[in-house]
C-alpha cells in the first residue's frame, strides 16, 4: 500500500525548549523573591505569593503541549480507487436530548450531511440518538429520510462540497436544480418548525402506518419510557430516485427509567456502541454533535489514511479532527475558535501518544473500545447481517442492549465503551484509551472537516464552560487523577498535558487576584510591586511580555488574526472571573453534599437578535445572573482604581514609579472590560446589562474597598 500519510516535528519544537530554559529560571528568580520578602507580607503579599505560585504550576503544566508538537498530512487521493467496495463499513453516531435547546431541523442537516458521505452507501450507517425520547425529534427523521432520496444524488451529481442543505442554502441564490432542492428543504424545515412550535405530532401529518409508532409517545415521559428503535432508511431495500442504494438510518431512544442511572451523553453513546453492534457492527466508527455537520464529504477517507495504516493499526483507537465554527463574526467575541485547543495543544499532544479525544468529529476503531490493544487483534470485526435490519429478532437484541438494565453487573462505562464519572466524558474516554495503551492521531485539514454552530450569548458560552469546568474537576481529584495514574499508566510529559487540561479553570484563582489585591492596594496606596527604577521591575516586565508573546505568536500561527487573538485573551479572563471561579464552587459544594451538579444543555436555538447582536460584535447579557454581577463588580473596582490611580500619579511626585505595576494591572483588566463598561452603562438594547445586576455591582463594590480599608 501507498504512503498515506507524512508527519514532520514543528520546527518551532527547539524555540519552545529554550524558551522554557529561560523562563523557568525567571520564574524561579520571582519565587525566590517572594520568600526573601515573605517576613513582611501582608495579606496581598501574601495572596499574590500564592498566586505567583499556581501561575508557575499551570505554566509547567502547559510546557508538554510546546515539547514536540506534530505537523501531519493526509494523502487520500492514494487510497486505490478499486478498493472503494473493500472499504471498512462506518457507523455514524448522533446525539441529541432536547428539541426546544437543540432545533431538529439542525439535527437533521447534521445527519443528512453525514448520509451524503463520498462513502460505499452500503457501508454507511447513520445513528441518531434521541436522549429526549421525543416524537417530535422522530418525526423530524422520518421526514428526513424522505428528503434524503432526493438531497443524497443532488449532492454527488453536483459534486456538493456542503452537504447539510441548512449549511448549502444559507445565504445562497438558487436556481434551477438546486432551487427546486431548496423548495423541497424549505418544506421540510417549515412542517419540522411546525410540529415543534406546536409541541407534539398531528397525527393527520403521518402516513397511516405510523399512526401507531406516535401514539406509543402519550404512554410515557421523555425520564420514563422504554426502548424505542426505528429503522428509517434500509440500505438493501430503499433506494433515492437516481436508484442507488440509501445509507441505513436508524432512530434510537434507550431506555430510561428515575431509578436506573443513564449518565447522561456517555450512557447514551454505549447504548449506541451496543445497538449499533447488534444491528451493522461496523469496524470503523464516527461520534459527531448534533450541530457538527460534516463540511468535507472526504473526511472518512482522510481518517482511513491512518485506520488502514498496518504500521498504526495494532494500537491507534482514534483519529480526532478539530472543532471548528461557522458564522463566527469579524472579531469572534466570545473566542469560539478555541485556537489554543486547535490546532496548538492538539499538535502537543499529538507528539506524545496522540490528541485528546472532544466528543465529535472523532473516527475510533470500534476495537479500541472494547478492551486495551493487547485484548485485541488487528483491525478485526465480526461480519453482520445487513440485510435484515427490521426483522423481529435484529430488533428484539437491539431494545435488549438499549435497555436501562443491560449494564448492571458488567464493565460498560468503566471499562468498556465510553467511560462514566465525569461530565467530560469525551476528555475522560479519551484520556482512559491512552493510559491502556492506545493511541490516537490528529488530523488537522486545510478544509474543514465538520463545522458547528458556537454559542452566540456570552451567558450561553459561560454556562457551557462552567459544565467543562466541573467535569474536568471530576477527573482531575479522581482515583485517576492524570498527574498521578497518567503519569505512570501513559508517560509525564501526557500526564502533565492531561492535568494541564484537568485543572483548566485553576486559572481562576491567580486570575481573581490579580484582578482585585493590586487594585485595593492602589485604591489605598499600598505599592505591592517593585517600582520602575528598581531592577527587578525588568523581571515582571519579561515575565509578562515573553508569556503574552509566546501565546500571540502560537496563535497568530494558527491561523488567526489580531483581533481575535485579543477577544481570545479577554475570554480567557472573563471566563476566570466567571465560569471558573463558579464551576470550582460547584465542585467543592459538590464534594461536601452541599450541593447536586446538574447537567444543562447549551442551547442551539437561534434567536433574531441575539443574531443580529453577535454580528455586530456586541456582547449579549440579557440577563441577571451571579456570573455577571461578580464581573461587573471587578470591571467597576478597577475602573475606580485605575481612574483614582492615574489622578494620584498625576499629582503626586514619584507615584508613577511606585505604583506603575498595579496601574499597569489596572489598566489591562479595564481595557478588557470595554464591553462590560458599554452593556452597564451606554446600552439600551436588548442585550445590556440588567439594570439590578450593575447595581448589584456597585454595591458590592463599595463593600469590597470597606472591607478593604477595615482590613488594611
């Protein structure tokens, strides 16, 4: 077989070596000095020591991401056009649990985008999962597969790069064939809206022998039902209308039932890897979110560039492809591109044993799931009838493996299949297959693979990171706790990486007080910092600069673009102030039962202006929430700070070098804080800040630089 694939270290792997020769031993200067002056400290001494001190920690944790990062390319054109028919058989996997938060029409562009795979359409299997077990996400699919008879050859006949039609119509004038097509989806969104808005299925819109399948719905709720599987789409037996053979299409909703635990997106992927054995046990596998349509028809092929590679096979469980946004506006506000995440730590990791697996866009070999490489043999699967999909028996095995009582007494979700125990469950699977041995690839494309829709409120982004950020705390002060099970079971440099990630909102705490000591302390005169004359000041100086440019240049690198590089960094700090500071304090109230972390949704669902805000580059608020008030209260200290400071260095002789550093930190909390300021104070859309969150703001304020002065 042909060279499928080349790699090649970063040549920046060197530059990144010997930056952290020298800024290690900077940071151990800056150390050194806190203790040399730890006799005087005073309580913002004190913290900032404290602070410095978790600063290097998550800095020595990141260094494994920079050591030998990995460039790969893919040659799918080599793969023997001949071979198209010996191809390994790949089932597509799609969750999706609320049809308010997560719009079926989307849902159903996803699956269609994947039905339309450049792929032996015998050989292809598209899984949704239903976690909402809701007849208005079934009904969305039946009239989905009816749509896919005509979507699936218009596609392949036009050679369609865009294959969700939600993602090929938009903004798009058609005409002729296409336009006819578009009629056809229109009609499709229109009756799916439809039944949506009216919240349950007119059965006078359904064919008579779907009568029943819907009445089935009145008998149970959505947290108590049965197993419910519907094969929508038979590839032996149904056909598009140029008459080739359609992909098969099968509907899934497991059971559930208030007694029986379901852990949430992980349990509903094993109910999936089970059903999906019993009815095609394909070899190959793709876990895709319900709003990552597929964007390069060749995807497939890309992964089997390395799934085919009999030099990787024996031990490669996964090939991940980034996550990437469309219509992400002019500045992405809400640093939705995650460009730190990809391509800069993936290529990290990648050059250790491999990246990290995310929940979409990911091939695994289904083997890797099933055991540890050495349980397992090269690329092996267990033929199954295709051709029988609906009969009694195949659908019988398959409510069995779907119901709520399968798991009891066996591994699944500890050491089969897709692994409980955190709300990650994706970072923990992934994380789990490679401290059993396996590997994994990251396939970074020019043309992205799948594209997906980011959150478009800056409450929706936070509520999201908030959930990452107390799963990653599961994993982290766990029994495998990555710095010391990965350590051992994968190697340091991946351990290291995996705790780095683990512990992604620590960050908040050196964040938090460096956004409030310096300011109380300048509020009240107290210089913390060395002063510009003294040489130490140049130490800060370095500190700060050399961090912010490595970061700039990593991302300028990738990809981006100044402006978004500065949006990028300006969410990282008000993620610290906010979903990180939160998400800690659920997790501790968590593990002293003072509190039930929950599992909530990020809604997808588009709203007019909320739409019409983001594109314009306005942040949304909209709403009274805890997260806004404790970043209002840190926008209006250092505000008042910085406003205070400059008068005080104005006024008073030698102010400015004394207190340069804390007005310096003022300064750059203020300057990121710009839209905070505007939706408090300047706003009047819908979007602004509520009216009682800045008051609440101010007030917490003023009791802050009381306290302070009681303090001080």
């Amino acid at each position: 077989m042909a060279v499928l694939h080349s790699h090649h270290i970063h040549p920046r792997a060197m530059l990144n070596r010997l930056h952290f020769f020298f800024y290690s031993a900077a940071i151990i200067a800056l150390l050194h000095r806190h203790i040399a002056v730890i006799s005087l400290a005073t309580m913002s001494s004190l913290l900032l020591f404290l602070a410095d001190l978790t600063l290097a920690f998550m800095w020595l944790l990141s260094q494994g991401f920079r050591w030998r990062p990995i460039l790969r390319r893919e040659f799918p054109h080599l793969l023997p056009q001949e071979t198209d028919h010996h191809l390994p058989p790949l089932d597509v996997f799609i969750c999706t649990a609320d049809p308010i938060k997560e719009p079926p029409e989307s849902v159903v562009s996803t699956a269609l985008s994947a039905m339309a795979f450049d792929y032996p359409s015998d050989r292809l299997s598209v899984y949704v999962s239903d976690d909402g077990c809701s007849d208005l996400t079934l009904f969305s699919f039946m009239e989905a597969a009816k749509f896919a008879r005509y979507w699936l050859p218009f596609c392949k006949k036009n050679s369609v790069m865009e294959r969700s039609p939600e993602a090929f119509f938009e903004n798009r004038n058609t005409v002729g064939e296409a336009g006819e097509m578009k009629v056809l989806f229109e009609g499709l969104r229109e009756r799916v809206k439809a039944v949506v808005k009216r919240g349950y299925v007119d059965l006078n819109l359904v064919d008579s022998s779907e009568e029943e399948i819907f009445l089935k719905w009145k008998k149970f709720t959505h947290r108590d039902h049965p197993s419910h599987i519907q094969v929508l789409c038979e590839s032996t037996k149904d056909r598009d209308i140029a008459g080739h053979p359609l992909p098969n299409l099968i509907y899934m909703s497991r059971e559930k039932r208030p007694a029986s635990p379901h852990h949430f997106k992980a349990g509903a992927l094993n109910a999936l890897l089970r059903v999906s054995e019993v009815m095609t046990n394909a070899p190959v596998l793709l876990t895709l979110d319900c709003d990552m349509h597929a964007n390069d028809p060749g995807s497939p092929q890309r992964a089997l560039c390395y799934l085919l590679d009999p030099d990787l096979v024996p031990n490669l469980a996964f090939v991940q492809f980034p996550q990437k946004y469309q219509r992400l506006n002019a500045d992405d506000i809400y640093g939705g591109e995650l460009r730190w995440i990809f391509p800069i730590a993936s290529r990290g990791l990648d050059g250790q044993h491999g990246a990290n697996f995310v929940g979409t866009g990911c091939f695994f070999s289904r083997r890797s799931l099933y055991g540890p490489p050495s349980a397992a043999t090269a690329f092996y699967y267990e033929s199954k009838s295709r051709s029988f999909l609906r009969s009694e028996s195949v659908l019988q095995k398959a409510h069995d493996v779907a119901s709520c009582r399968y798991e009891h007494g066996q591994d699944w979700g500890y050491q089969i299949g897709f692994r409980y125990g955190s709300l990650v469950e994706d970072f923990y699977t992934g994380y789990q297959l490679h401290c059993e041995g396996w590997r994994s690839v990251f396939c970074n494309p020019d043309r992205p693979a799948f594209l997906g829709a980011a959150p478009r409120s800056l409450y929706d982004s936070l509520v999201q990171n908030r959930r990452w950020v107390l799963g990653l705390y599961e994993v982290a002060f766990s029994s495998y706790c990555p710095l010391l099970y990965g350590t051992r079971k994968a190697s340091l440099i991946m351990g290291l990486c995996y705790m780095r990630y683990a512990l992604w909102a620590v960050w908040c705490f050196p964040i938090t007080v460096y956004a409030l000591f310096p300011q109380l302390a300048l509020f009240y005169d107290k210089p913390l910092f060395a002063k510009v004359s003294d040489p130490w000041f140049f130490l800060y100086a370095y500190l700060f600069l050399a961090s912010y440019g490595q970061d700039f240049i990593e991302f300028m690198e990738a990809g981006g673009v100044i402006r978004r590089w500065w949006s990028d960094q300006r969410m990282w700090l008000i993620r610290g102030i906010t979903s990180s500071a939160f998400g800690t304090l659920d997790f501790i109230l968590s593990k002293i039962g003072a509190s039930s972390p929950g599992f909530n949704l990020t809604s997808k669902a588009n709203d007019e202006e909320v739409n019409t805000l983001y594109d314009k580059g306005k942040f949304f608020f909209g709403t009274s929430s805890p997260l806004f008030i404790f970043m209002g209260t840190i926008a209006i200290i250092n505000l008042t700070s910085f406003i205070l400071g400059i008068v005080k260095a104005l006024r008073s002789i030698g102010a400015l070098d004394e207190m340069f550093i804390q007005l310096l930190s003022c300064g750059f909390v203020v300057t990121n804080m710009v839209p905070v300021y505007e939706a408090m104070f300047f706003r009047n859309d819908i979007g602004r800040m509520p009216r009682s969150v800045t008051n609440a703001s101010i007030l917490f304020t003023i009791t802050f630089f009381c306290v302070g002065r009681m303090i001080s």
